[in-house]
C-alpha cells in the first residue's frame, strides 16, 4: 500500500538499548500524520527502527476504537563515509469507528532478547463537517421507501455518493448481516443539480429483507475513497473520468497530483419490523410478501389407468417470489404425485425482485373414471392492501 503524505509529526521517545549481536544501537520510534483527525481521515502511522533491515513485525497495541490495517514495511540502507546506517520502517492505517481522545501505541519489538518499546501517541478524533452539501466536495446518504416494513418484505436500500472533484480507489463497505440481502440492478452513474451545484452522482441499490419483526437497525454505510488533489506545480487536466484511467497510473499523475484518503459515512436506518398480520390468517401459512400470481398446466387430461401427466405451477410476481412454497392438497386416493424440484428464475428489476418460481409434479391416477384434481391455494401478504390474500386457481379434470 502506497501513501502519499508525506508530512509526519514525531511523537515519541526513541529508547536507546544495546543489541546484542548487532553493529551499532537499536532505536525505534513511531509517528502520526496527524493528531487531530475526523472520522473522515486516516490515521497513518509509522514505526521506524533504525539500526537493522531485519526489524521483526512489531505487535500492534489493541485499538478497538480503530480498525488497523498494515500498510507493509520498507528497509533501507545506507553508507556514507564507511558507515553504515541501516532502517525498517513499518505503516499502519488507523480508520475510527468514534470520536474521542485515544492513545496509539505503545508498538513493541523483541530483538536478540531485549525490548524495544515506542512511547505512546495522543490524538483526538472529531465528527467531523456535518452533512451538509454546499461546502463539501463529496458525500453519501442511505435511503430507504419506508421506516416500517413487513417482516419478510423486499426493502430497497439505496446508496449514493455525491461528488464535485475528481476521486479514485472507491471501495464500500455496507454490513448488512442482519438481513438476507439481494442485489438490485446494476450501479448507476448520472448528474444532479443540488442547492444550484452540479454533483456527479454514483448510486447502488440492495435489497433486503428483515429476517423478524421487532426493531432493528441498518448500519452506517463506509465508503473509503481517494480526492485527487492538484500539487501547487500541477496543471489541470479537462475531463473527469470516474474510475480506471491508465492516466491516473502515469509519473505525470504523481508529479502533478497527489490524493487525499476520505471515509464518508451515512447515518444508520432505525427501523420497526412489523409481524404478519395473524387475524383472519388462512391456511397453509407463507412467509410470502408481495404481488403475485398463480397458474396451473396439466400435461393431458384424458389418460389410462397406470399412465403419468403432468402437473406445472408457477407462481410469478414481485417482492420474494424466490420464497415461494407449495403445499398440494389431498387428492382423496384419486392421484398418486410425485415432486420435482421447483426452479426459480428472476426476470429483473432494478428496485425491486421479480420472477417466476415453477413447480412440477408427476401425477398417476390410482382409478379409472371422472376425477377432480383439488385446487391449489397460494397464499400471500399484500402491504398495499393490508390483507392476506389467495391465489386459487380452477379445478382441472
């Protein structure tokens, strides 16, 4: 991992401890590139140890307030009037989870039997800009269609990410282990004219589906990012590709330009998972909720004792038609059925899952003459009407 800031400020105490075995003494000390950051920057820091390129990894200190990352190490050597000066440095980036004043460090190595031990480091991490729109170069916002869904009723997340400048090495994080989730459509890319300012606009779009009801929360969404930034000697470049330009890979980039590393993060979604509704609840159960319709296809329906036709179902709409289960009624001794496995297979739908779900079941009539085969109810929830509703085809003989 590379890093572009090259601006460190020393805060520690190199311990200076002879080792053993090793040309000259061992110093370490670790440095931060800032100690006053928000929860949209990255702390870097850096653990240098001089006196050898063969510094064991240090073991970092537990940092639950922070999700460390390495970012590799470096060794370097030189010789200057026969005397050798040898260095490892390790970088580490330190992400906030919160605000508040924490201390980094101490970061401890153990070379031929002696310690080396960093002094600690104070920094402070603020909130940060609130989420305005006007003074920020880029943000992000979270939506949803409502705050009180069904239990088992598709939920479109809608992620965007607004921007005014350049950035790069877009990477995001939306935990959502909490819910089944399903992607919806593909990213899109578009312009938005916001308080008079024109943003590029990325937006993603997730489906889910609250597992119960009861209250719950979708978590912040983390997006990390780089703004490309002019260096004072750069000239500006017309265009704005969004990702992937084989310019931004150039040595012109890195002479003319340098990026700044941002985590944007949304404000999490409480909402109240709200149960089936049970009064007046038809039987066979379903968990189905939606818009949906069904239908049935008999192979023939004029056959001999002993021969096999088949029964098709299938079920289509939109919400969780891939939820959908079938329970034939008895068919009095008339039948004998065999179950095929049912295959579902989604159509589309860019806010929504829409598809189609098809049963197929071998039918043998164990007697001669007029039979009736049963009719087949589906049940399913509809939220728009607030009520259960059934799909009950005809009788097919």
């Amino acid at each position: 991992m590379k890093f572009f800031l090259s601006f460190f400020l020393l805060a520690s105490i190199a311990l200076l401890l002879p080792g053993s075995g090793w040309s000259q003494d061992i110093r370490v000390s670790a440095s931060v590139n800032n100690t006053e950051i928000t929860l949209e920057d990255v702390l870097d820091v850096k653990v240098v140890m001089e006196g050898t390129q063969d510094a064991p990894q240090p073991d970092p200190p537990a940092l639950p307030a922070f999700s460390v990352r390495p970012g590799g190490r470096a060794t370097s050597l030189q010789i200057i009037n026969g005397k050798r000066t040898a260095s490892t440095t390790f970088h580490f980036q330190l992400i906030p989870k919160q605000p508040g004043d924490f201390t980094i460090g101490p970061f401890k190595f153990e070379i031929g039997g002696n310690p080396y031990i960093t002094a600690p480091i104070a920094i402070t991490v603020r909130k940060g800009p609130a989420p305005g729109r006007k003074d920020r170069l880029v943000f992000a916002e979270i939506t949803v269609p409502t705050h009180q869904p069904y239990a088992n009723e598709l939920l479109p997340v809608t992620l965007k990410m607004y921007r005014k400048v350049t950035v790069r090495n877009v990477n995001i994080d939306l935990p959502l282990d909490d819910f089944r989730k399903v992607e919806l459509g593909s990213p899109k890319q578009y312009n938005r004219v916001l308080d008079g300012i024109r943003y590029d606009v990325y937006e993603w779009n997730t489906g889910i589906y609250p597992l119960k009801a009861g209250r719950t929360t979708i978590p912040s969404a983390l997006i990390e990012l780089d703004i490309v930034e002019q260096t004072p000697s750069g000239r500006r470049r017309s265009g704005d590709p969004f990702f992937d330009d084989p310019f931004f890979q150039s040595p012109f980039f890195h002479n003319q330009f340098k990026l700044k590393h941002k985590i944007l993060r949304t404000d999490p979604i409480e909402l109240e998972v709200l149960p089936l509704p049970e009064k007046n609840r038809p039987e066979p159960i379903s968990n189905m909720v939606g818009q949906f319709q069904m239908n049935t296809q008999f192979s023939r329906t004029q056959l001999a004792q002993g021969e096999t036709m088949t029964l098709t179902v299938t079920v289509t709409g939109e919400g969780n038609p891939q939820d959908a289960l079938l329970e034939l009624p008895e068919t009095g001794g008339d039948f004998k059925v065999y179950a095929d496995q049912p295959e579902f297979t989604r159509t589309g739908g860019d806010k929504t899952v829409t598809g189609k779900k098809v049963f197929k079941y071998a039918l043998v009539p164990l007697k001669a003459g007029p039979l009736t085969f049963p009719a087949i109810t589906l049940n399913y929830f509809e939220p728009g009407s607030m009520r259960i509703k059934r799909s009950k085809p005809n009788r097919k003989r």
